[in-house]
C-alpha cells in the first residue's frame, strides 16, 4: 500500500483540534467536569478505561476520560500513549488472587461456598427502568442515600479481610489439575516482545486483559452461542482490591505498595483426561482485569479455555484459533487501522482511478479488459 505525506493544512487541523475542545466545553452553564466526580459517579467507566489502557492509574484514567470527552478508546489510547514513555523501575513478585480484599464474591458451582456468598454492589438484581428522579439529583439526596446504607442492618457486621479460592476445594478432590507454579515461569512481555505464533498462554491473558471489552465480548459469546464447545460454569467470580507488593530498593524484602481494583473469575468446563488411562478432570479458564469488568473477565475465562482446545486439538472455530482471536480484540490496534482509512490515501485512490478507466475505455472497444 502506498501513502503520501500530507502538507499544508495547518490552520484547519487546528481549528478542528479547536472544535474539538469547544464541543467539550461550550455549555458554560455548567461547571467543570472534576476527576474527582469521574472516580465516583462514572466508576464503570473508569474500569473499562483502565483495564483497555493497560495502566492502573484513576487519575490519569479519569483526565484521559474528561479529555477524550467519554471516548472509551480515545482514552485507553491516551493511558497506552503514556505508559510508553514512563521508566519501568521493577517488577512485582506472583500475587495470588486469594489475597484480594474482597468487595463481591459469588459461584455459579455451588451455592454453599467457604466464606460465603457476598453479593456486594451490582446491577445483576436490578430491573433495567429508569430512575427520573436521578434528573433533579443534588447533594441532599447524595446524604440521603448515606445515612440509609450505614443505617441498613448487618453493616457492622466483620467481613474477613481474605477468602480461601472455590476451587482449592476441588482440586483437594483431585477434581482439577495440579496448579501451576507461575513463579517458575517468567510472563511473556506484550510489550517488549515480538507476538509470534503460537504464544505462551501468558501472552493470551495479558493481551486479553488490555483488551477491548466489546471485543472479548463478542469473541466469548460467538463461543458460548455455539461456535465452540466450552460450556463453563463460573466456580468464581470475585472483585476487590489486590494489595501489590515490591521488593525494596535496599533489603529486598516484599514491601506492600498499595492496592488495585481488580476482576477476577475462574470457570470450570467439561472434563477430561489429560493422559492415556488417567482419571478425568475438570478443564479450566482464567480470566483478570484491571477494573470491574465482570463480563469481561468471564468471556476471557472462556476465551483462555477455547483457545487452550485449539492448541491441543486444531482451531475448528474462530474463537479456538489464538492468532484470531489476539490479533482482533485489541481496541487500540483496530481503533489505528480503521481510523487511518480516514487519512489521505490520495496516490493509492488516483492509481485505481486510472486502472478503473482503462478497463472501460478496454470493454467500450471490445477488448479483454
């Protein structure tokens, strides 16, 4: 394909890029959008937008969304853009999602569960009506709201700060296969590394977890709808705050840093045996992600197991071939190509101009076109 650079134009790309800011700002009736309200109010949205801009950061995530003016992808772009030009001053230890402060916890597998069932706060009970008085909303309502969730019966009740996994369970049963030492195995780095097929199954997650939730979306439901052959069962789905731990700079010692927001599920598929005359076991897919994002992170699990099926049997489907699936789930990289159509592409259009009328003026005479 041919490209041509483009020159001149300076004035009106600016007064586009100055359009743009005034379609952001011009209700000056209003005052301004604070980060502070995207954090609260638009938390949904900041967890998409950090899990697709592979940087934990709300604040940078919450600017990039006032900025991007609610475009998810433009944001993610930004976090991404940012990202690249920050030092990588280390890396963290394997961290074990039991050790996550827990704010929901639910099964599919079981209905009695160690720990419990913890519903937390979601809209999975809620009927999908709209709530006018949201319209006339002020800060009044904002208290009302408070004083009735602290005045509500239980909340004094001690959650533990941590919950044993569903699945240790099973696999004390001998249900599921050994796990995996991940400390053995250094992750495949998406960032610094070439993708050449076929990846390690490090590589398919962590280009999963930056993915584009629509897009695993899609590719999880193609699987689940019948273009693939993985019928999961979420043993668990958790969210909470995983505190992260480095190494200090003097001792080497694990120091606690903080703590993120995270997704986290793990699904349990139809069994089988991996060797010749062993017992059968339950398949698994893991699926994480910054954020809450709990549709994404179950199509990940799902995704995570198919594409483990293609591996070992041949991709019979889209959603089993890896290649597919991690070359197209990227919004960053499909937002680029499919925007750059918008670019000049003046050389290439003038040379099937010119070929288009050959072929005519060549049928018009009678010739082989």
């Amino acid at each position: 394909m041919s490209y041509v650079a483009a020159k001149g134009g300076r004035k009106a790309i600016q007064a586009a890029n100055e359009a743009m800011e005034y379609l952001r700002t011009r209700n000056t009736d209003q005052s301004a959008l604070l980060l502070e309200t995207i954090k609260t109010q638009l938390h949904g949205l900041l967890s998409r937008v950090l899990s697709e801009g592979g940087l934990y950061s709300e604040e940078l995530a919450a600017l990039a969304i006032k900025q991007a003016a609610g475009d998810t992808l433009e944001a993610a772009y930004y976090l991404r853009a940012h990202r690249s030009a920050c030092p990588r001053l280390g890396e963290t230890p394997v961290h074990c999602g039991s050790e996550m402060r827990v704010i929901r916890r639910v099964s599919a597998a079981f209905k009695d569960i160690p720990g419990g069932q913890i519903l937390g706060p979601t809209p999975d009970y809620l009927q999908r009506l709209f709530r006018f008085e949201l319209l006339k909303e002020d800060q009044q309502a904002f208290s009302e709201v408070t004083q009735r969730w602290f005045a509500t019966p239980g909340m004094d009740t001690e959650i533990p700060d941590t919950f044993p996994k569903v699945l240790d369970a099973l696999r004390a049963e001998g249900l599921l296969p050994p796990a995996e030492d991940a400390a053995e195995k250094r992750p495949f780095d998406i960032t610094r590394e070439p993708l050449v097929f076929p990846l390690p199954r490090s590589a398919g997650l962590s280009i999963m977890a930056r993915g584009e939730t629509g897009s695993v979306l899609a590719m999880g439901y193609s699987n689940m709808r019948g273009y693939g052959d993985v019928h999961p069962t979420v043993a668990e789905l958790r969210v909470g705050y995983l505190p992260i731990t480095v190494p200090h700079s003097v001792t080497g010692e694990p120091v606690e840093a903080g703590e993120i927001l995270m997704t986290e599920c793990e699904v349990v598929a139809m069994f089988e045996a991996d060797e010749e005359g062993a017992p059968p076991v339950f398949t698994l897919g893991y699926g994480a992600c910054f954020g809450r994002n709990e549709a994404k992170a179950v199509c990940m699990a799902v995704l995570d197991r198919s594409m483990d099926i293609g591996r070992k049997q041949g991709p019979s489907n889209p959603s089993e071939d890896e290649e597919f699936v991690l070359l197209h789930v990227d919004g960053i990289e499909s937002m680029g190509f499919a925007t750059h159509y918008k670019m000049p592409h003046y050389i290439t259009f003038e040379s099937d101009l010119d070929r288009i009328r050959q072929a005519r003026n060549a049928a018009g005479k009678g010739e082989d076109a």
